[in-house]
C-alpha cells in the first residue's frame, strides 16, 4: 500500500490505544473505581483534535475527495458511509463530553463504549476495505499530492500532535 495510506492506517494505531484506554477506564468504573474525570477530558481533547481534527480531516479532505472525483473507478464508493460513521463518531463524543461535565458515569459508559465499538469496526473497514479500494483505484499521482498535503497537514499540527502522541506514551506506561 502507498504511504499516503499507511500514514492513516498508522495513525489508526494510535487511535485504537485511546479506544482500549477508553474501554478499560469504562470497566473500571462498571467494577467500583472512581471516575476519573483527568482522562476522560484528555481522552476527549485526543478524540476532537488528534483522530477528528487530524486523522478524520485528512480522510475527508483529501483522501474522500479524491475517491470522489470522476475519474476515479471504483466498483462502489464506500466513502459516504465513513463520513457517516465519522458523525456518529463525533455524537458519542460530544455525549461523552457531557457525561464528563455532569459526572454521570452511566452516560460516560455509554458513549465511551459506543465510540470504542463504532471505532474498532470502522478501522478495521477502513484498513482492510477502504484503504485497499484507494490503493487501487487511485493515480500514483493522486497518492503522491495526497503525501505531500499529509505531510503540510503534519508539519502545521506538529506540537498538537505531539501533544497527543505523549498522552497515548504515557497510557501505554500505565499499562506496562
């Protein structure tokens, strides 16, 4: 797969790791702990700016739009249903915000373990149908603008992203 590709497919990666904190943060809660509301504002700081901002804004923009042009062959176009799942993405997190707001564990849990289901089916539809669809059906030019507008994208947000890739280092270390 190009490199344009498996920049999102990396970048999934890391947006699975908050997914699995996001679950277990939820299972500790369902089994007595406390609500730990710091992670559930940093994780939502990760969902909005990390996989919405960046990762989602690089599929939509560039990515969607170039399997949407007329010129672009594929036997279906799978791209109006990830925008969709990106929206219901983006309700649960906004409801995971407010759970947060108001403390009320049940609607954390809730939008939390939606995200985190609607997440893991999405990316794996994304790496293992969407992604080899694009590989296929795009110019080697296509990709190679694609790269490039990945690469200003990256360079722009560099202290964000950093910013969210020590947070997604510091859950693995809790973890380990």
């Amino acid at each position: 797969m190009e490199k344009a590709l498996k920049i999102l497919s990396e970048e999934h990666k890391n947006i699975l790791k908050m997914v699995d904190a996001l679950v277990m943060k939820c299972n500790a809660i369902e089994s007595g702990k406390e609500l730990d509301t710091g992670f559930f504002k940093k994780a939502v700081g990760f969902i909005k700016n990390y996989a919405d901002k960046f990762h989602h804004a690089k599929e939509e923009n560039i990515l969607f739009a170039e399997l949407c042009k007329d010129d672009v062959q594929m036997h279906c176009n799978p791209t109006q249903q990830m925008m969709y799942e990106h929206d219901v993405g983006r309700k649960f997190v906004k409801e995971l915000e407010k759970g947060v707001e108001e403390k009320n564990k049940d609607k954390i849990i809730q939008n939390a373990k939606g995200y985190a289901q609607l997440l893991q089916e999405h990316v794996f539809k994304e790496d293992n149908i969407l992604y080899p669809m694009a590989n296929d059906a795009l110019s080697q030019g296509a990709k190679d603008i694609m790269l490039d507008k990945f690469r200003r994208i990256e360079h722009e947000m560099a202290n964000e992203i950093d910013k969210h890739l020590s947070f997604i280092k510091e859950l693995a270390k809790q973890d380990g």
